[in-house]
C-alpha cells in the first residue's frame, strides 16, 4: 500500500511540474506571426533558437475559425529551432503539423493546466 501511495505522490509531483512548465511556456513573448487562410494555418518564425506563436482557440485572428476546424498547420521557421504554439481558451486537440525533420513544434494549451488545477 505505501508503495500505491508513493506512485501516486509521484504522479502528483509530475503533474505540478507540467502545469508549471506550460504556464511559463504561456508567459513567453510572442515572436512568430500566424496566419490563417482559410482553414490552413502558416506559423512564421525567424528566430534560429526560439519562436512563440500565440492564438486564440475559439477564434484565430479574429475569423471566426476555431483551431479545431484547421485543417493544416504549416511551420516556416529555420532548421534547429525551437518552436511554441500557445493555444489560448480551449483543450487539448489533437493536431499535426507540416514541418521540417529538424524542427520542433510544441502545443501548449494553457486551459489545461486551469481545468485541472
């Protein structure tokens, strides 16, 4: 039984340090542009270390299409970069991105981490 207890403080433990961690992806400036046409998104970075993208869920740049009616994300960002895309006012869905093999694009959806606090 103690053994249960343990695992579960350490999924607890797990758990605060993921909410830490998307909240302060959530605090990064915003340094890429996104741009919607039609239901295909384009993430623009030129940073060769970091690029924030920001948008919100419910209504990406003021069209009136919600993140889950994108049909492709396409990311334009140098090779060996890092990139965030913070999704604002709704959870997680699942999405796939059009990229480079050498480019990582990270979905942070801060509502997460506030539902489950």
């Amino acid at each position: 039984m103690r053994g249960y207890f343990k695992e579960k403080q350490s999924e607890q433990q797990g758990l605060s340090a993921f909410y830490r961690f998307s909240t302060e992806l959530e605090k990064l400036d915003t340094t890429g542009q996104c741009v919607l046409t039609g239901t295909n998104l384009y993430l623009k970075g030129q940073s060769r270390r970091l690029n924030v993208f920001s948008l919100d869920g419910n209504d990406i740049g003021g069209s009136g299409v919600r993140f889950r009616d994108v049909t492709d994300i396409v990311l334009d960002a140098p090779e060996d970069s890092l990139n965030v895309l913070n999704i604002r006012n709704v959870g997680p869905i699942r999405k796939c991105a059009k990229k480079g093999e050498d480019r990582t694009l990270l979905f942070n959806f801060p509502l997460l981490h506030e539902i489950l606090e």
